[in-house]
C-alpha cells in the first residue's frame, strides 16, 4: 500500500507544478486580476549579463 501512497503524492505533486505553469503563464494584469503573485518576465538582457557576469567555477 505504501507504493500507491508514494504514486498518489507524486501525481499531487505533478498536477500542482502544472497549475503552477499555468498560472505562471497568464499575463501580468491577469495574474494580479486573480491575486496570484506576478512572475517575473524573462529577460534576455538580465540572462546574458548573469551568464557573462555570474560567480565562475
């Protein structure tokens, strides 16, 4: 029985990362519409400078 346990919190765990997507998805203005915190957008610029300027190994 423990088997199952672990796949039913799995199957919990994927279906609220894919709502989380979702949500993450949807415009700024709606996103603050439904009170959900407004993901940050994806900027390129802001990426290549971390790639560039970012702690080396």
């Amino acid at each position: 029985m423990s088997m199952f346990n672990s796949l039913g919190r799995f199957r919990a765990a994927m279906k609220n990362a894919q709502a989380v997507r979702a949500m993450n998805s949807l415009s700024p203005e709606i996103q603050k519409d439904i009170g959900w915190p407004v993901s940050p957008r994806i900027d390129a610029q802001a990426n290549l400078t971390r790639l560039i300027l970012g702690s080396g190994r």
